[in-house]
C-alpha cells in the first residue's frame, strides 16, 4: 500500500468537508431566510430566527462569513487541483476507493461552489436589485 494513496484519499475527504462546511454557512446566513421571504414565509423565518436566534449574529455578519467561507473554498480547491492526478494504492481494492474518494470530493466540492455563489447571490447581489 503506498502512503502517498492513503494521505491523498484522506486530503480529498477533509477538502469536501472543508467546501461542504463552508458553503453551508452562507446558505444559513443569506440564501435561506431570502428564500423564506421570497416565497413569503415570513411567519416561518421569524419562527426559525425565535429557535436559532444566533442566525441574526451570522446575518448581521455576513461580510465576514463570506470572506471566511471563500478562502475556506480557496483552500479546498487547491487542494482538490493538487491531488487531482494523486498516485492512488497499486491493490486493486484501495485504488478504486481512491478514485471513488476522489470523485466524490470534486462533485461535493462543485456543488459546495454552486451553493457559495447561491448565497452570495442572496446576501449582496439581490438586494441591489430590489
């Protein structure tokens, strides 16, 4: 088993979930409750805001949050560009976990960018427009 397989699988897992929490907290603090409102949903966001009041705090702060959660997705494509042609293990079994791992890191880390622009689209592009 190559060592260089087994930290590139794990390099992969810790990148989807470095992209995955990133673009999470910009769906909590913008694309979510923009959504509510738009759909006018205001009674369920005030319901949301009384159960998860620290949703203002990350709202109120949400210039912040986005700097963050960019170089965390920054950091998490580095790092999925740089192992993306990674040595996987030559054992038959570890190598298709390698590539399956692989995989699956860049489609959570594409659909954690698609989610970041989402929120980013709610938090400073559309309330220019309105």
């Amino acid at each position: 088993m190559s060592h260089d397989g087994l930290s590139e699988t794990k390099t992969s897992y810790i990148s989807a979930l470095i992209s995955l929490f990133a673009s999470s907290s910009t769906l909590i603090c913008c694309a979510i409750p923009a959504l509510l409102v738009s759909l006018g949903a205001g009674a369920t966001l005030a319901s949301l805001v009384s159960v998860f009041p620290k949703i203002v705090w990350i709202s109120e702060h949400k210039e912040a949050i986005f700097a963050l959660s960019s170089g965390l997705m920054l950091i998490g494509g580095i790092l999925q560009w740089r192992n993306r042609n990674a040595p996987c293990p030559i054992d038959p079994k570890m190598r298709d976990a390698c590539l399956k791992t692989r995989k699956f890191s860049e489609r959570i880390y594409w659909i954690s960018l698609g989610l970041l622009m989402i929120g980013g689209w709610f938090a400073f592009i559309q309330p220019m427009l309105v």
